[in-house]
C-alpha cells in the first residue's frame, strides 16, 4: 500500500522530472544551429570526419540542400538520418 508521504514524494519527484526535460528541450534547440553549412560543419555537427560526412551525403544518407557551390544541410533532418545502422555510433 502506498503512503500519502510516498504519494507525495512521487508526485514531487514527476514534477522535477517534467521540468528537467523542458530545461534540456530548451538547451539542446539553443545550441542547434539553424542551418548547418558545409561539409566541415557537418563533420562537426555530427563528430566525424569530414570525408565521411562527405560519404554520407553522396551516399543519400542526409538530405541536403545545394546552392551552387554551397551545401546546406537541415540540423532536425541530419540527426534523423544519421540514425541509420550504417553511422549510428
């Protein structure tokens, strides 16, 4: 049987939860930039080596946009793609 005390601390316990998420939600979308330019900034985005952030946008792993010579690349569609079995640490 549980206790009100245990209730209670429960309950404490599941507020300072939801707010510790919100605070990382919000740390992690500060540090993201909004738009991640070259294949440098890929590597180091995704901490690897820039020939295989290359590899990975000639292979069709990350959608990228192009501009020239320019490469951009998406940060929310880079990390979903980087989860292939293939490059997921």
């Amino acid at each position: 049987m549980v206790t009100t005390s245990s209730t209670e601390l429960l309950i404490s316990l599941k507020e300072q939860i939801e707010v510790l998420a919100e605070e990382v939600k919000r740390l992690s979308s500060a540090n993201t930039p909004a738009v991640i330019k070259g294949f440098q900034g890929l590597a180091d985005f995704l901490g690897v080596s820039k020939s295989v952030a290359q590899k990975m946008k000639n292979e069709g792993v990350i959608p990228y946009l192009q501009y020239d010579r320019v490469v951009l690349f998406q940060p929310d569609k880079v990390l979903e793609a980087s989860q292939t079995p293939k490059y997921n640490k």
